[in-house]
C-alpha cells in the first residue's frame, strides 16, 4: 500500500511525500513503531523510482520517498528557489513533519548530496546514511554546458511514451549502448500532454537545481556527516573508485560497496544487487 502525504517545504512549496506501508503481521512493528527511512531521488527523478527498493524496507523500516521541489507531484514554481539550501530544508521539513526522525536517509546522485549536508547539518534527524553514485568533487562549467545541450537535443515532444522510452534507451548519443532500464526509468518522468510525451519537470527548473552544486566540491560537508554512512557506487557509473575510496576515508565512519554491471541508476538498473549491497549496513545500523 502506498499512500500520499502532503508536506510544506521551504518558502512554503508544497511536496509530496509517499509513504509505503503494509498493514503489520507476524510481529512486524506498526509503521509508527518503525526505524524510519527517507528516500531522496536524483535530478529529473521522483519518488515512484524507489518502489522496488521501499517495497522490501517497509517490511522492517516506514519507508517514505520524497517527491523533492520541482519533481514528480511536487510543487514546481517558476518563483521557488532551487537552491542547495531549499532541498536540504525540504528533506529537513519532511522528517520533522512525518515523525520520521531520527531516520536513515538514502540519496541517489543529487538526493545523495541532499543527504549528505543534511546530516551535516542536522544529526539529530539522520542516524545512517547512503550515498548512491554522487561525487563530492566539483564538475565545472562544462559539465554545465554538456547539460545544457543534451537538453536541447531532446526530441521533445515524443508521439508516445514508447518512442521516448526508446530514444532514452537506444536512441540518446549520452547512451554508449541498449539501455532497457534507462529508457524505462526516464518514461517514468514523462507525461502526456494535448501534443505529445514531454517531461513532468522543467528541464530550465533542473539546470538551475544543477547548477547549484557543480562548481563547488562538498569534500567540507561531508566530513561533518557523524552517523555511519555508506557509499556504493554502479562500476559502470559516474563516481569512480579512487573518489569513492576518498569519500569512505573522509567519512568519519564511512562503509563502501560497489554493484557491477550497473551504471549511474544502481537501484533502477539491479534491485536485487542493491539489496544484496545496502542491507547489511541497514541490519548494523539497525542492530547497532
């Protein structure tokens, strides 16, 4: 059972929280009862990405994903802020709204670094931490402009979902090969329209999310994380080992695994490799 929660974030933008709970059996705890989790996905994703994974932690967890600002059912005003400082505040807003702190945060790519200076911010709400593909270190301006310009090469809008599914598995010159999980990963973020397919978001709304991080490394922020953390990363994705290796070091109490035959959407391309990878360090921190 999934069921929706409307949560006000900063400056008052209202988001949309989707908590997945089953009704408790065989001495499972009542979802109030339950160690608390916040899945935060990544630029241009949304909460719905996460069924797999909430799906397996409500059975011991209250599993709640964030449709963060901009994204998904959220709110995506054109005034809102789409700062770093916003989406921390939001994801600060819903654990404290929800009851769910103090919680594990789990982040893919941008909901990780949210994650991060969260718990960096705010200990008192984050007891364990994980870190999905995100970097630490700055991109710069041209990663920037390379953005700017696959936005621009999207065919937008698409006749049917399936020709969109197909362009962003097959078709998109960012894919060095067939992508099944890709195209269906981004058809999940479309929406029909009187013209066609186009994307629930604003691709203007994530540039300028985007470009609140790239230029700046957050090597600082994530020193200041005390609760246990792990950072996995896809060996096909976009954190390499050496950087991940830095991250765990620099960790306080920092943990590290990898998924092979995955790239940069770990928990959407191999679920089942996921799980094996993060529920060991869930059952310690559960346990600990």
């Amino acid at each position: 059972m999934v069921r929706r929660i409307d949560v006000t974030g900063a400056g008052g933008v209202r988001l949309a929280a989707w908590e997945y709970a089953d009704p408790p059996e065989n001495g499972r705890p009542r979802a109030s009862e339950a160690p608390g989790v916040l899945l935060l996905h990544g630029l241009m994703g949304r909460a719905s990405h996460w069924d797999s994974t909430a799906r397996w932690l409500s059975e011991r967890h209250r599993a709640v994903a964030l449709d963060q600002r901009g994204h998904g059912r959220s709110d995506k005003a054109p005034e809102a802020e789409y700062t770093r400082e916003a989406y921390v505040e939001d994801a600060e807003a819903a654990l404290d709204q929800l009851g769910l702190g103090p919680a594990v945060v789990v982040g893919h790519a941008m909901g990780a670094l949210t994650g991060w200076q969260l718990a960096a911010k705010r200990p008192d709400l984050v007891r364990a931490l994980i870190i999905c593909d995100m970097r630490a270190s700055a991109l710069g301006a041209a990663s920037q402009r390379e953005w700017e310009d696959w936005f621009k090469a999207w065919p937008v809008p698409f006749a049917t979902l399936a020709d969109a599914r197909k362009w962003f598995g097959e078709d998109d010159p960012w894919v060095e090969r067939r992508n099944p999980s890709r195209g269906e990963f981004y058809a999940e973020v479309m929406h029909e329209t009187p013209d066609g397919w186009r994307p629930v978001f604003e691709p203007e709304q994530m540039l300028k999310s985007r470009q609140t991080w790239v230029y700046d490394a957050h090597w600082e922020e994530l020193a200041q994380v005390r609760c246990p953390a792990l950072v996995v990363r896809g060996l096909d994705g976009e954190l390499g080992r050496a950087e991940s290796q830095e991250m765990v070091r620099v960790l306080p109490r920092g943990q590290y695994a990898e998924v092979a035959d995955a790239g940069h959407l770990v928990h959407y391309d191999r679920p089942e490799a996921w799980r094996a990878a993060i529920e060991p360090f869930l059952d310690g921190v559960l346990t600990g």
